[in-house]
C-alpha cells in the first residue's frame, strides 16, 4: 500500500524493514490445543477486549511512502476479518492422528500464504474439530518474547481464573559474581579473546564459510520448497534429571545434548559412513537481548521508556554440534555445555545485533538482507527456545493443553522451535520435505536420545 506519509505514521524499526525483505519475510506460527471446543463468540470477545488490540503493531496498516519507505499507519482493527474458521472438511488428509493433521495443514501455510497488507499483519486460523487455534503473526511485529508475553496477557491460570499467568522475568547473572580481582583479569581476557574468534567465525559465515554438504543441508532457494512439520515432546521432569548429573548443566545445554545426539543418529540411518567422525554442523540460535530474561510484562514493554522494550531485539549465535558415530549419550550434554558456556561469556550475540543494525542503517535492508540471507545458506539449522508459563493456563476460559510455535520457510531444510509449558518441552521441526523427507523419524531420534540420556543419569546416581 503506497501513499503519502500521515503525521501519526510511525517509521518500522531495523529489524522490522530487514523481516520485510522478499529473503527474509517470516511469519511467526503459534500453534494452541484446547481442552473443549472453542467457543468463536467468546474467542472474539476475549480478542476486542485484549492488549493486542490496543498495541500499536497489532492495529496498523503497513503503508509505504513515495520513496518506498515502510510506516505503519493506525487503523481500526476489524476482528473478523482476522478470525479464519478452517474448511476442515476441505482437508483430504486421511490419517486420524491429529498432529499430522495439524502439522500438514501448518506446512502448507509456511510456503503458501503470505500475511495481506489492507489489514495488521496477523490473523487467526481456528480448527473448531482439531480443538486448535493458530496464531499467524508477520516477524516484523515482534520476536519470540515479546509475541509470547502478548499472548499471555489475554490467558488466565486454571486454577485461578483472575489471575495473569506467572511471567518468568529476572536479570542475567552477574559474571563477575564471587571471582577475586584474578579471576575477573581472567575472566575478561577469554572474554576478549573469544569475542574476537566468533566475531570473525560470525563475519566469515556472512561471507563464504559454510558447513560441508550433508544429507540435511539447505541452500540458496530452499525457503521456497514445500514443508513437512512434526513435533517431538519432552518432560521437563527428564531434562532435570540428565541436568542434575552433569556439573553446572542448564536446560539449554540438554536440549543441547538432545539435538547433538538425534541429529547424529539420523545422519547415521540416513547416510551411514558418510561422515566423518567430528564433523561440524552448524546452528544458528536467537538470543534476547533484553535487560530482563524471560517472558514480559506487556504493560511495561507497552511503555516508550520501557528498558524492555516490544519489538525484534535479539542477537545470533553460532551453535556447532559434531557428529559421532559412537559416543556416551551424556557425553553430548557435556561438550554442549562446554561450548555454550563460552559463547555466554562473549559479546558475539551482541556483536551479530549491531552489525545488523549497521548494516541496515548504514548500506540499507538489501544488503542486510543479503548477509542475514547468506548465513542461513551456510549453516545447517536453527534453533530457538522459549520458556513458557509453568502452570496450565486458559483463555476465554478454554484450559490450553499445548502451546507449540514454528516460522514460514527459511532457506534452511532444519528448523527447530521449543516451547515448554506445564511441565512439557514440545519441539516443532520443520523440513524441507524434498531433503528431509521423514521428520516424524529425526522427532523420535531427539525423543530417544533424552530417554538415553535419562537412563545414562538414572545409572550414574
């Protein structure tokens, strides 16, 4: 929508022009199961009353000014308009397991339906029989925190109907915390020195540097191929336990482990002998740069003066696992921890962050574009992570049983997004189905290898 600039019109940040680009387009799928049939009325209602409503991304048009310039542009949000009810009986699927059915029909929006712009960039696909709701939200309104604080402002406990989800917040610790003055010299030395080898591992990989050909490996125009999605579903209770063996472990670094571990296995059933032992693959994983960690409070992120603010503000890591064809499954968990540990202790996510931002202020959002394309084309997969709410919660009083998350194509054929609530970790997995043509397989692989390593934890207390 092109037209002249309005007074009130608001210029998109960055990020929101660099998620704009015929590259970088996404679209953020939150995928909700409901216990009992969805009532629309009461859906709708809930919806007109909401934050989402009232914030400023979530009822603006995005409108271009004769130079080509994005803006957004406030209007009156018409809530039917965003509400889809699902012609379910239009879906030739023939399996009676609801997860494919869901899965496919997620897959087939990933490359096929783009957001319309003559109304806010998002929408409600509702499968009244599926018990299910997806929320299609464009990249370009916020990441993964803010999106999930958003929807979390218009849910409620179970088990107590008034109140606001618990929203996990707090500060990062301190990494000069208990260190004497040696320590802290230390400390910022294997800062500065692993600051600059991941800063330059970062700017290579924007460049040429890419892992070597796999069986999963993506590439230039793999965003465009059809898309396959499973799901794979953990216990948390299960990652406590392989945490509680290994020294200083996190939940990030199991998961970790779980990745590292099932990709190596299905590489194993899918091309056995074909790699050598040690070999990289290398992720990508979003990291928050806010202040606070963590869900947040939508009032606050709502303020102008907000220290966390809405919008798109996370960095990039480089996440490396290896393949091995035989190794201690808790062995996995161990290097993960390793690894990450150093990346925590580097500014490499908010180096990646500025040079983006830069690159978008300075040489504009094609080339942005471009680099953020290109890293993509030269690692094999992303990963993201987003801790949800710890008790079960409900909205327009229907109990969620799942809360699962998943974005448009990327040029990746691997994507993976966890979401944990209620004591569950569920892990979307979306595939370029052409490459990876058996990703319910590659979900049990990670299913098993946090069963493996349960066991490995079980034996060693």
């Amino acid at each position: 929508m092109a037209s002249s600039v309005h007074v009130s019109d608001e210029p998109l940040t960055p990020a929101g022009r660099l998620f704009l680009q015929p590259e970088m387009k996404t679209v953020i799928h939150c995928l909700l199961g409901f216990k009992y049939n969805m009532d629309i009325d009461a859906i709708k209602s809930t919806i007109k009353n909401s934050l989402m409503v009232k914030h400023p991304r979530f009822c603006s048009l995005l409108v271009h000014d004769k130079n080509g310039f994005e803006h957004w542009r406030r209007t009156e949000v018409d809530v039917d308009r965003h509400i889809i009810l699902v012609d379910e009986t239009s879906i030739t699927n023939s399996s009676d397991d609801v997860d494919k059915i869901v899965n496919d029909y997620i897959a087939d929006l990933s490359v096929s339906s783009p957001l319309i712009s003559d109304k806010p960039l998002w929408e409600i696909h509702i499968m009244k029989e599926k018990k299910c709701a997806i929320f299609r939200i464009h990249h370009a309104l916020g990441d993964g925190i803010s999106l999930m604080s958003m929807l979390l402002a218009s849910c409620r406990k179970a088990e107590d109907p008034m109140a606001v989800p618990t929203l996990m917040t707090g500060g990062r610790r301190d990494w000069r915390e208990g260190k004497d003055w040696r320590g802290i010299l230390m400390g910022v030395l294997k800062m500065v020195l692993f600051s600059l080898v991941f800063c330059v591992d970062f700017v290579l990989r924007c460049l040429w540097v890419r892992d070597r050909k796999t069986v999963i490996s993506g590439g230039d125009g793999v965003e465009l191929w059809p898309r396959k999605v499973a799901t794979a579903k953990f216990l948390i209770e299960d990652m406590k336990m392989v945490k509680k063996v290994v020294a200083n472990a996190t939940i990030n670094d199991v998961l970790f482990g779980v990745i590292s571990t099932g990709i190596s296995t299905y590489l194993d059933h899918r091309s056995p002998n074909s790699l050598k032992e040690g070999q990289q693959l290398t992720g990508i994983a979003m990291v928050n740069l806010r202040s606070q960690t963590g869900l947040q409070d939508m009032t606050k992120m709502m303020e102008s003066n907000s220290t966390c603010r809405w919008g798109n503000k996370f960095g990039i890591l480089l996440l490396p696992i290896y393949y091995y064809h035989k190794i201690e499954p808790l062995e996995h968990v161990k290097r993960a921890k390793e690894m990450i540990d150093r990346k925590k202790k580097t500014l490499e996510a908010h180096f990646s962050y500025k040079v983006g931002d830069l690159a978008m202020s300075w040489l504009g959002p094609k080339v942005a574009s471009l680099l953020n394309y290109r890293i993509m084309c030269n690692t094999t997969f992303t990963i993201s992570n987003v801790v949800g709410p710890k008790e079960e919660i409900t909205i327009a009083g229907n109990p969620i049983t799942f809360i699962r998350v998943n974005t448009s194509s990327l040029p990746q054929a691997l994507v993976m997004h966890v979401v944990s609530y209620a004591g569950k970790a569920e892990m979307q997995i979306v595939v370029a189905k052409d490459i990876i043509p058996d990703p319910e397989f590659l979900a049990k692989c990670f299913q098993d290898s946090l069963l493996e390593m349960k066991e490995a934890a079980l034996a060693s207390l």
